[in-house]
C-alpha cells in the first residue's frame, strides 16, 4: 500500500505525521486508513500528541474495556494528573457537558441511562416509520419538481432534527435554531479548534441550555407524552434528574439525535452514487435496504474518533499507558480493517463479515442507534424511488473538518 505524500510513518517508533487541516486528509481519510493498516495500525499522532487505534479488534475492545473511561476526575485529582483548571470561558459549555451520557462512567451513567434508554428501543422507535416516511415524502414534495435540491438543507437537516425535537418534547418549529445551536456547539470536540471556536460553543451552550430550562419548566407544570415529561417524572432507585442532568441530556439527545444522520444520509446517497450500483437493486426488500444502509455506515461511517482516558496502568498492543492517559479510537478505520473486511475499501452490500462499529461499543453504544438505523432505512428507499435517475449535479463539497466526516453541499439532479 503506497503511502500518501501528505502523510509520514516511521514503522519503528510508530510515529505518525499528519496535517489533520489538509483537504487530501478529510475529504478522503480512508486512503489514509487503508495506509495506516498497512504499515501502523496503532500509532502515535506527533501533531495530536496521543495515541491511535485503528484496529478493528483494539478498537471493539477498547470501546468495552472497563480499565478506561470517559471520565478521570472521578477517582483522581487535577493536581494528580497534572491537568490545568477549567478554562472559564466555556464554563457554560462545560456546565452543560457535566452530565453529558457520552462523558459519564457508572454509577451516574447507569442512572441516566436507565431513565432515556426506553424511548429509543427498537419496538417503541418503530412507531415513528411512519411519521418519519411522511415528512421524508412532504419534503421531497417540495423540490420534485425543480429537478435538482441542495440535498442537506432541504432533506437531511431536517428529518433527523424534526424527529429528535418530536420524541424529546422541543417544538418543531425549533428546528432551525436546534441546528445552528449544535452545529456551534459541536466545533468543541474538533481537532485544532480556535478560541472563535469555544466562543461560539459556549454562547450556543448558553443560549441552548436557557432554552431547554424553559421547556423543563413548562413540562412540570404541564406533562405530556413526551421523552422529556419522562425523564422529569420518573425515579431511578428512589431519585429524580437534576435540572442540570436534564439539561446536559437534552442538549446531548438533540445534537446526537441528529447530526450524525445528517452526515450519514449525505455520505450514504454519495457513497451509492459513486457505486454505480442500480438503486432499485440496493432497496429491493427491507432485507437487501438493511444491508445497504450497513455497508453505507461501514465505509463512511459520520463519527471517527471516541476518546478515552486510562484509569489504571495498562498495556495495550505493547503500549503502557498510565492513569490519566488519554487514547483514540478511530471508528472509522475499525470499519475498514483489511483482517474483517474483504476487500474494505468497497462499497458491497452483500457482504456477510464483522458488524460496523461506527455507533461504538460497550456501555456508550450510541443510545440513538435504533433511530438513526430506522430513518436510514425508511428515507434512502424513498427518495431514490420518488426521484429516478439522481445523480450528482455537481462535486459534493465536503465538511473541512475531521472528527466529524460529511458534507457541506450535495447538489443533486434527476
């Protein structure tokens, strides 16, 4: 396998250098996972300043691995591991993340978990295909006849947002402003971020968090059916939510009830048709539709790296790590592992080998899985059956960020 000319490997340090701001990086970081596999598939990122891990079988464990977590501070001191204060110019961004599914390790995470984790199986999530059909038909409705869409903003933006803000309790009308909320919020958790960055998190987390009060205040006074009258209502153990644990949820309910599908429905209508393959064969059964979307979330999963911190001395892959270091697990490159996947960087629905692991492993396994899975499901069969002959009208811009991989603009045609 060649290696890019952007990307430098030396083999027996298992060094890496690579610019994560270069386009030939994020518009097509699996050449340089495939590269990565070839010649060092667990790595030090000398820009980054950390450890790597690409490997499907490193990463499937380490997701699970009970010796690392999302947390430290709660079995160590800043002053132990050497870690500077919080910064006070996003401490309402970290107000917001304190609670946060995704940063916690039990008991906490256990409690959290329980109260939501009953909206989002499979058989009450189920309920929503047909709301999730009728809005994807509604807005196809809207632009059928002008014979081409800038896909994201007239489709992908709003189903999974519309349908997170239904399940929650957030007016749908919200929608709008949920979106440029997250979409600011989210640039916390990019490589090479800027203060402009944190400013921007820590006014959405602001604004977002006033906002998810109000709404807490009115269900208490008036309940509904609804995830949010829920969670408010309802006792784990002989306890209720907090305000700010229902509003570190909420917040992380909405952002990752949406923006990976967002992504996720561009790259998959990209990465089909790029295929070449004929869609009707691709959505033939709801079989033949489940595989296609699988194959669509292996080779372009929208999330690449989930950090954890060690919590003891361990070793792995002949690396020691002490209590406090910081690992990576790059999604992604796991979903491209040449020992799991024949032929890995191959759009083939047919295939029959490991599951991707693109919503994680473990205790964090993405909570919104059942949801994103179904509106994958339901939406890519309609829209390539209402509108025959898509094709690119134009060559999709994709996002210039890592982390994080989708697209900017999907002009489509037909």
């Amino acid at each position: 396998m060649m290696i890019p000319p952007f990307l430098s490997i030396d083999p027996s340090t298992r060094h890496v250098s690579l610019d994560a701001s270069n386009p030939a990086f994020y518009s097509d970081p699996n050449s340089v996972y495939d590269a990565l596999h070839a010649h060092c598939p667990t790595f030090y990122w000398e820009q980054q300043k950390q450890w790597f891990f690409t490997g499907y079988d490193h990463v499937n464990g380490l997701l699970r691995d009970r010796r690392f977590g999302r947390q430290i501070l709660h079995i160590a001191s800043r002053e132990e591991l050497d870690l500077p204060e919080p910064e006070q110019h996003v401490a309402n961004f970290d107000l917001a993340e304190r609670y946060s599914l995704l940063e916690l390790e039990p008991p906490e995470h256990t409690r959290l978990r329980t109260l939501v984790n009953r909206a989002f199986v499979s058989r009450h999530v189920e309920k929503m295909k047909s709301e999730i059909a009728e809005l994807a038909n509604k807005l196809i409705d809207g632009f059928e006849k002008n014979s081409e869409v800038e896909l994201l903003s007239a489709f992908a933006d709003i189903i999974p947002v519309t349908m997170i803000a239904r399940m929650i309790g957030i007016p749908e009308e919200m929608g709008p402003q949920l979106l440029k909320w997250s979409h600011a919020y989210i640039r916390m958790y990019l490589f090479g971020r800027t203060r402009e960055d944190e400013v921007g998190a820590e006014r959405a987390a602001k604004e977002f968090s006033d906002y998810v009060k109000t709404v807490i205040a009115e269900r208490r006074a008036n309940p509904r059916d609804d995830l949010l009258t829920h969670m408010i209502h309802t006792e784990h153990k002989g306890q209720y939510l907090t305000e700010d644990e229902l509003v570190s949820t909420t917040i992380v309910l909405l952002n990752a009830g949406h923006e990976a599908t967002v992504h996720q429905i561009g790259n998959s209508v990209r990465i089909i048709l790029d295929s070449g393959r004929d869609p009707a064969d691709l959505f033939e059964d709801e079989a033949t539709t489940e595989r296609t979307v699988e194959e669509s979330l292996r080779i372009c999963a929208p999330v690449h790296i989930f950090q954890r911190w060690a919590l003891e001395t361990v070793e792995i892959d002949g690396i020691s790590f002490k209590r406090g270091d910081k690992v990576s697990l790059i999604l992604a490159a796991a979903n491209l592992d040449p020992t799991k996947f024949s032929d890995p960087l191959t759009f083939k629905p047919d295939r029959n080998e490991a599951a991707n692991l693109s919503f994680g492993a473990g205790i964090h396994f993405c909570i919104g899985a059942p949801l994103a899975r179904l509106e994958l499901n339901v939406v890519l069969p309609i829209l390539f059956e209402r509108l025959p002959g898509l094709r690119l009208a134009r060559t999709p811009v994709v996002k210039d960020v890592y982390h994080f991989h989708g697209l900017d603009r999907l002009d489509l045609s037909w």
